[in-house]
C-alpha cells in the first residue's frame, strides 16, 4: 500500500536495515515532498522524491532524483539516477529559471504555475521490474516498460518497450531481453501483484524463466 507522504525530510534510520511500520529504509538525508512510497521501499541517501510515486519492494540506491514521475514495484534504481530533470522554457527569450520562479527574484508576487502544470504533464512512467544502472538519467515524458533494462550513464530520449535494454547517449534498444512469447505470458503474469502471502510461497519460482511459465503461464 502506499504511504503518501506531504513532507518527511527525517528519515528513519542510518544504515539501511531497520524497517518503520511500513516496512520501509528511507535514509534521514533523503528530502521527500509530496510523494507516495510503497511498502518495503529503500530510499538510500540523499534521494530526492518531488510529486512522485514508488510503489512496493523498490528501491533507489542514493543521491538520486525522481519529480513528477512514478516508480511500479521491485524496480532496482541504481547511485545517481535522475528521472524527470526540470525542463527550461527553450521557446521564451531567456530560459532562465527567473521567468517561472519569479517570487525568488522578487521579480511578482506569484510563480508561474502554467509552467510548472505543463512539467508536471510531462512526467515519467518507469513500470514494475525496471534496472535503471549507474548515473542514468530519463527525460521529461518517456515511459520506461516492465522488465526493461537501462544502461549505466544512458540518457533516455525516448520510450522503452517492455523487456527492452537500452543504452548510449541517446539511449537506443539494443535487444529485448526475451522472446515476445516469453514476454507475453510474463506480461500477462503480472507477478508482481501478488500479495504478501504469496510472494513468501512462491518467490522461489521467479528464479527460472521456463519453470516459471510452465507453472503460471
């Protein structure tokens, strides 16, 4: 289930092993706002979560940033991965960040919330099950499938296909990771929504591909 969350700039632990009553590690360096966070999450250090989501048994390794995206479950987000960095408005004179944060500048007595609804409209999707490596960052309105695999350093332009590996500047699919057969049945699975119980029954069959179709699929 997923905890919203206004604000938690505590934490509470400092070494990642002592879960809360939500079963969650969030390092007291992380700085949350606004954000839902699932059941066995870990917020390593220094990860920022800004009107975001990241639901059950994922985790972000550190010193990340997710904003107006959402995380699926047992995603593994590797040390200082960005998803959604702010987007500047290319198509005004200057792009500078005083033209929509005008309060700071004391420039207007109001920010200009036009723009930040159209960044919020350009969020991240990353599905269940994605590996995002080393220093990746995805931009503003891609959609990262189940399954998918983003290389170490990738800067994602565009959508990945569930299963899909992607890597380089621009990141481009190189393969998928199975067949479109295996990839159906697992889709179609959705293992990734069993409860509790089940995941403690059954976690032992999500170790081999063909034993686990020919169980469930």
């Amino acid at each position: 289930m997923l905890q919203y969350i206004k604000q938690f700039p505590e934490g509470n632990n400092l070494n990642g092993t002592e879960r809360n009553e939500f079963n969650q590690t969030i390092h007291p360096s992380c700085r949350i706002y606004k954000s839902s966070i699932g059941e066995y999450v870990d917020l390593f250090a220094n990860t920022t979560m800004f009107e975001s989501s990241i639901d059950d048994y994922s985790y972000m390794a550190g010193n990340g940033q997710v904003i107006y995206s959402s995380i699926g479950k047992f995603c593994s987000i590797a040390n200082q991965v960005v998803i959604n960095p702010g987007n500047h408005p290319q198509w005004r004179v200057t792009q500078h960040h005083m033209t929509y944060r005008r309060k700071s500048y004391g420039l207007d007595t109001v920010d200009d919330e036009e723009f930040f609804n159209w960044r919020r409209e350009n969020s991240c999707t990353i599905g269940h099950d994605v590996w995002i490596g080393h220093g990746a960052i995805i931009l503003p309105g891609v959609k990262i499938g189940t399954g998918a695999i983003i290389g170490s350093a990738a800067v994602v332009t565009k959508d990945v296909p569930d299963y899909g590996i992607a890597v380089g500047v621009a990141a481009r699919v190189i393969k998928k990771r199975f067949s479109d057969d295996v990839i159906s049945k697992l889709l179609k699975s959705e293992w990734w929504n069993w409860d509790r119980a089940t995941l403690e029954e059954r976690y032992k069959d999500l170790f081999e591909i063909n034993l686990f179709i020919e169980k469930y699929c």
